[in-house]
C-alpha cells in the first residue's frame, strides 16, 4: 500500500524495484517517444536503435503492470509520428494481464506548423486495464449534453399513456405530458465525453510550463485521473517531467507518486507543484543514490 504523495529524482527502473506489487491505482506515464525531441537535453534519443528503446519499454511496461493493482488502468501516452508505438502497442497488449480498453486523442492547435502537408495535432493516450474489468469513474468525468430533450423518450413514454389509456382526449394526454414526462430531467446527469478531446496548453495561463519541451495538459490529465480513479487513490507517474501529472492529481484529490530523473526538471517540478500546494514533500533519496553520491565525494 502507498501513503501519501511522493516526487523523486531516480531512473524509472531503479524507482519501480522499490514498489510492491498491486500497490498503485493507476499508472499514467508519458515516455520520452523517440523521435529526438528533447529541447536538447538528450533524454529522447538515449537508444541506438527502436529495438534497444522497445526492449527499454518492455523493462518498464512490465514493473508498471506489476505494481497496478488488478482491475484498474495503465494508460500510456504515445505518438504515431512514427510506427514505433504500434509496435509498443503490440508488445504491450501481448500481455495476457492486460485488456487493451481505450484511445484517448488530445488534439490541440498550437505550435510551429509544416507547410507542406496537414499539420500533426494530435498524442495519444493508451489505456489497457489489469483484468478485464476495470474502474470507471463516470460521475467525476460526464459533461453537459449539447442536445438536452430525449425526443425518442417522450415519445416512447406518451405512446405507452395512450396504449394505456386509449379514450384519453387530447386535453388529457397534454395534461399527462406536462405532469409526468420531463425528459430533460433524464439527462440531468450529463453525457459521457467521447474519446477525442481538444484542449490547448495555453501560453499566457498559469498552468502553462514554459521550460519542458513535453508538457502534457492539465485539464486533460485531470479528465483521465478522475475517470479512472477514486478520491484519495494513487496515481504513479514514472516520467514525470515538468510534473503535470502530480498537480492534476493534487487538484483532483488524488495522492500521487513518481520519478523523474533529470535534476534541472526534478527541482523545478518540486517547486511547481509547491505552488500547487505549499505542504508538499519531496522523498528522501534513495539509498542508491546516496551511494552513487558518496562515491561521488
Ligand atoms: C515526455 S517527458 C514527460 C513530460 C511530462 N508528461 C510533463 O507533462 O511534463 C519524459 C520525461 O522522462 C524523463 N526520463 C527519461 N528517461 C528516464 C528514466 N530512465 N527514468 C526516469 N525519467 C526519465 C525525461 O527527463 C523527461 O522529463
């Protein structure tokens, strides 16, 4: 079992050892893709080829599916820029533990624009639950319906009065309609979104990070978390970058742990999420590191 929220600076794979099994309620990761973009840093292209960087997403993949609990969500973020993560996809799915379960499209209209050709505005999310079943949240996550009177249910509703009542008059079928039949309160609990969700990372908002080159946004995270958890679950981030996942985990009530391994992104993430909420607390080192840092000395 994991209390409490945690952000520590390690490599995914020596942070995973350190998890018991089934101890986390949804792990929503975001990897580097491959695909060189890095704003230089060199994190995105550490693998000499796409089996040395598939074999890498296999290590992590399968310490993530360990440590979920059975019944719940292993949503990974992917791009298909290129075919890479088709064959991620496969590899992962592979897994007999796994149901593959959704595709979640953030698409967003920002950014520099090719000219030659329609402009790619659009990642992925993969979501394959542990189990078949898994927990779906829908209260925290439906939205406001755009059409909001089920014409198909009065009828259907009025079709059964008159079969009921067949020498009803009209002045009776009106009243019945106006004091039994409201189909709007039917959909007073709004509507499921679909899968595609358009959300921009706007520049000028304070949730903005302008010195990630990868920031995912917020509202989105939010929308998964909330879908695929409970209040007070954990949320495991095993790249958490600029550490988007753990504040839209804080605003949604969710306790959060996770690794990063870049210290520039670590301290800045730290001091983001602090701003998110003052009383956070950064995890000790590990004792891995303290020796790394010894022998340093
Ligand atoms: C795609 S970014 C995540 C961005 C994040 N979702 C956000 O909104 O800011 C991937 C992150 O993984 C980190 N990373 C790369 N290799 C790692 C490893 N082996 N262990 C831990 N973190 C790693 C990188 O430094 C980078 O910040």
């Amino acid at each position: 079992m994991v209390e409490g929220s945690y952000l520590i600076q390690s490599d995914c794979l020596e942070y995973l050892k350190t998890l018991e099994d089934d101890s986390v309620d949804l792990v929503l990761t975001d990897p580097p893709y491959f695909i060189g973009f890095d704003g230089g840093k060199g994190w995105d292209s550490q693998w000499k080829t796409e089996e040395e960087y598939l074999a890498w997403c296999a290590d992590w993949t399968l310490e993530c599916i360990r440590v979920l609990k059975p019944n719940r969500m292993l949503v990974v973020w992917g791009t298909l820029k290129t075919e890479t993560f088709i064959k991620y996809k496969l590899q992962t799915s592979a897994d007999a533990r796994l149901t593959p379960q959704n595709e979640i499209i953030w698409s967003y209209n920002w950014g520099g624009r090719s000219q030659d050709n329609f402009v790619r505005k659009h990642e992925y999310a993969w979501c394959w639950s542990k189990g078949k079943k898994f927990l779906f949240n829908d209260a925290e996550i439906r939205i406001e319906r755009k059409v909001k009177k089920n014409m198909n249910l009065e009828k259907k509703l009025l079709k059964e009065f008159k079969d009921n009542n067949p020498n009803a008059t009209k002045k009776e079928i009106a009243k019945h309609k106006e004091e039994h039949i409201d189909p709007k309160t039917l959909f007073a609990q709004g509507t499921i979104p679909t899968c595609i969700w358009e959300k921009n990372n706007h520049t000028t908002s304070k949730d903005f990070c302008g010195w990630h080159p990868t920031t995912k946004n917020l509202d989105v995270l939010e929308r998964l978390i909330r879908g695929y958890t409970n209040p007070g679950d954990t949320v495991l981030d095993i790249f958490m970058g600029s550490g988007s996942t753990a504040i839209a985990a804080e605003r949604c009530g969710r306790n959060y742990i996770g690794c990063e391994r870049d210290g520039e992104y670590y301290t800045k993430s730290l001091e983001r999420i602090r701003d998110q909420n003052p009383l956070f607390q950064a995890m000790e080192p590990t004792h891995m590191e303290l020796e790394t840092f010894m022998q340093l000395m």
